[in-house]
C-alpha cells in the first residue's frame, strides 16, 4: 500500500510539472538571433541594387541580392519636425503614430509599466541578451529598455542649437525684418553649415574637416564608433548560448551629412543628376510647415539651385558610402562568429529625405521620398533576391521580431509581422491602404495604386497615380475625370483618421467636394 501509495505521488507530481507554464526562457536554444541596422534620413532610393546607379552602396547591395526587400515600406507620420522621434517611438512601443505619442509621454512620467511593454523587455523576457548602441531619440532612457548599452547618441550630431529652438529664433527675428537697417537673411540666425552653398565660391563648410565637430566629435566617425561596439558585443555573444538582439541605430545620414575625403570624391558634382520633380520653391511650403525656419530646409539657400542640390545630394552619397563599410566590417564578423545559420538581420531607416525632390530637403512631407525608407530582410530560410511590393510599416519589423522569438504578440502592438509574406507563404499583403501625417499640417491616404494628400491649412488636394507617376509630378486632384476617386480616397481617409485616433479634423474640406 505504501508502495503504490508512494509512485501515485509521484505520478502526481509528474504530472503537475509537465502542466505547469513554460518559462520564458525555456526555449531560448532554438530562438534565432536578431538584429536591427537602423539608418537615419536613408531614402528607398539611395542603394544601387534598388535601382540608383550613381550611389555606391556594395556592401548594402549584397543584403538585397541576399535577402527579401519590401519595396513599398512606409513611416506613418509625426507629432513634430524631429520625424525621427515618432518613428522611434513607434518601433520601440509597437504602437501606431499617435497611440505612440501618448505612450512615450508615460516613458516621460518613469512609469515602469511602459517600459516593460517596450520591444526591448519583450525580448528579454524571452531570454535575449539585448544591446543597442547608436541613436536613441526617444523619451525613455535607453537603459530602461535594453540590458547594455552604448554611446547614446542624440536626435544628431550637432550642439543644441540645431533643435527646435532655432526655429522660434528664426521666427522672433524674422518678425522684426531688419537687424541694423539691414533684412535678415538666413545667414544672420544659421550657424556654419546651413543655408549653403550660395554659389561655386562658397567655401563656407567642408563635411571631411573635423574642425566642424559633428560626426567627427570625439575624435571618430561616429558610425565607426557604432561599427566598434557592434564588433565588440559580437565578439561576446560567439561564446555565449543565449540568443541575442542588437539595435543598432545609425546617426548617419542625417545632416550634418559628413565623410572623410576619399568617400567625397567618389561624387564628381559631373556625375551627380538632379531629381525629376527638382523646384526651386515648393509652392505650398510654408502652408506645409517647410519654410526656411525649419531646420532641415534652411540647410540650402531658398530658392534652390541645381549647384546647391548637387552639392547636397554628393555629400548625402558620401556618408552613405560610408555607412556601407561599417555595415560591411559588421555583416563579417556575424558571419566570422558562426552565428549565422540562426540570425535573422533587419535593414532599414526611420524614414526617407527628399534631398532636392519637390524644392525640398528634408523628411517632413507626404511624398514617397520622406515617408519610405528601404527595407531588407535576411535570414535563414528568407529568400535571395526576392522583391515584395506589398505596402508595409517599417515598424511591422517588431511584430516579424516577435514572430521569428516564438513571442506571443500583445494586444497593445498594432503593428503586423511580414514574415509569411517574406516566406512565400502568403501573397496577401498586411495592409489595405497606408496612413499618414505630419502634425496638423498634412494627411495622405495610399491606397489602391493611388495617394491622396491634403494641406488642411490651405484646403489643398493633391491626387497621384503612383504606377504611372513614382515621382509624383502630375497632380490629378483637379481633373474631373478624378472627382469620384478623389471623394472616395478622401472618405477612407476620414475612416482611417478614426482608427488612428487622429483628432484632425477634416470633414468640412471634405464636405466641399
């Protein structure tokens, strides 16, 4: 009796272990390693392989011919002129664009609560080391989101003058008009390197002398810095059975756009075209929140010139040049670590820049050169060479992180995995139509080969057909054979507004129609 007593409790207890929750980390053997390369102000345009001849991007070329690349990938919008913070905050929470902005204002208040559901936690819960060194921009301390980190970098290389402040300068003196009997022109409020270059002979800024600080603080390239740490944490992990997730997050290219010598004179101006929808002035850019006191437009002179764009988009391919080695030296030490065959690899940035596109310089617009970065992905079983046209978030690569960690997806994150899409395993894409904004100046809705943009400020409608016009040049808003696609495309963007829980609203332009 004591025998059989004694095996049923065994039995019992058996039992009860098999049945009990699996930790977390129980089955962090067989999770694949993750890593995010995360550029800054990168363009779908500004890699060879995608199609632009005149930028050398070898190493960035490989990762396409190696991968699966999301050629529509897009960044919902922003809150305010740093577009890079909105992205951020969405990638890191999980969370569309305006639910994010209400989330990181909890990060801002310490609130422990939202720091756990970060992406960062997520994967630690999981049983990931997880380590981001490079670009932050987001409200919560990076240390609250990941167990190591590296050289935090701010929202840019450049001292505090380069933030919002600068345009409520710009604004206080440009409303006294003159300064000394004289009118104030850019040059009287922008530090060295802005509204430049006048002409042939302006010789006011070189992106290769270190005399300008800027990515050459400290003594080092500051993606060369970034490039040393991945290698560093890499060096580590080869040793280590727990998988790991690296956030490396770029400063470069964003402005102030600088490279050493050699990779500036890989650009002849000669060689250098200017865009198909180059302007000299945008004719809305002030209604649109880009006149010359935001920042990224008062890099040029107003009105543009086909010398000043050229010069612009030569040193914006040079720090990409750049950014490409260091891509290059990581990618070799994942391989050299033997961690491959189990490593998942994400590139992407947190949105485009228009660089001379549309007499525009910066990210803060609804055309495709600002809102879609490029996007490849690689991994084990991803296929090699394949493009995707489906229309994605750039955020959607949290949810496909989640995924590949055999992690569970909250409720709380919006945002979709595209893995099955990468896999072939389906053809439908995640997403019926695509949303944006930019603070309250500017909404678009991109839905069936087609994007509608509105100014509400100004009630201005814009309408193209993005298979037989990618650049966006030919408005169709005012054709009348357009009205009825104009009113539809502007409803659903109404709906979408609300499940945004966008408070814009737009309803009396449309009600004009």
């Amino acid at each position: 009796m004591l025998q059989k007593t004694f095996y049923l409790s065994i039995l019992f207890i058996s039992l009860i272990i098999s049945c009990a929750p699996i930790n977390d980390q129980s089955a962090q053997k067989d999770q694949p390693n993750i890593v995010l390369l995360f550029a800054d102000d990168m363009t779908y345009t500004a890699i060879q392989a995608l199609g632009n001849l005149e930028i050398q991007t070898p190493n960035l070329d490989k990762l396409v011919q190696n991968g699966t690349t999301f050629t529509h990938t897009y960044n919902m919008g922003a809150w305010n002129g740093a577009v890079c913070v909105a992205s951020r905050a969405m990638m890191i929470s999980g969370r569309y664009v305006w639910r994010a902005n209400e989330f990181r204002k909890h990060w801002g208040k310490n609130d422990t609560t939202y720091y756990k559901q970060s992406w960062g936690k997520l994967m630690e819960r999981a049983g990931y080391d997880t380590y981001m060194t490079g670009k932050w921009h987001v409200d919560a301390p990076a240390g609250k989101v990941f167990q190591e980190v590296k050289h935090i970098r701010p929202g840019m290389p450049r001292d505090a003058w380069a933030g919002a402040g600068m345009g409520k300068k710009f604004q206080a003196l440009a409303a006294e008009e003159k300064i000394n009997g004289k009118p104030i022109t850019l040059d009287d409020i922008m530090p060295v390197g802005y509204n430049r270059p006048k002409d042939e002979n302006d010789n006011s800024w070189s992106p290769s002398d270190p005399q300008y600080g800027g990515f050459w603080e400290g003594g080092k390239h500051w993606s060369e810095v970034l490039k040393d740490d991945a290698l560093s944490f890499i060096a580590q992990a080869k040793s280590k059975d727990n998988p790991f997730f690296m956030y490396l997050a770029f400063n470069a290219p964003h402005d102030p756009r600088q490279a050493s010598i050699e990779y500036i004179e890989k650009y002849p101006l000669e060689n250098i075209s200017i865009p198909q929808s180059w302007m000299p002035e945008y004719p809305w850019k002030d209604d649109i929140g880009n006149g010359p006191s935001l920042r990224d437009e008062a890099l040029a002179p107003f009105p543009r010139t086909e010398y000043a764009t050229k010069v612009h988009i030569q040193e914006y391919y040079a720090i990409i040049t750049h950014l490409d080695t260091q891509i290059g030296l990581i990618m070799d030490a994942l391989e050299a670590s033997g961690k491959m065959d189990n490593t998942y690899i994400f590139f992407t940035a947190d949105h485009g820049l228009a660089m001379g596109r549309h007499g525009l310089l910066g990210k803060q617009s609804m055309y495709d050169h600002s809102v879609r970065p490029p996007l490849v992905f690689l991994g084990p079983d991803i296929p090699a060479g394949q493009k995707i046209n489906n229309d994605i978030y750039l955020q959607d690569i949290m949810a496909t992180s989640l995924e590949l960690a055999n992690i569970e997806k909250p409720d709380y994150v919006e945002f979709r995995s595209f893995l099955s899409q990468a896999k072939g395993e389906t053809i439908e894409g995640n997403y019926d139509e695509i949303y944006g904004a930019y603070t309250t100046l500017q909404r678009m809705i991109r839905k069936d080969g087609y994007k509608l943009i509105v100014y509400p400020k100004i009630s201005k409608i814009l309408l193209y057909d993005m298979e037989k016009d990618p650049e966006e040049i030919e408005n169709l808003a005012d054709d009348p054979s357009q009205s009825q696609k104009v009113k539809t495309l502007f409803a659903d963007l109404i709906k979408l507004q609300k499940e945004m829980d966008d408070e814009l609203d737009l309803q009396p332009i449309f009600d004009e129609l």
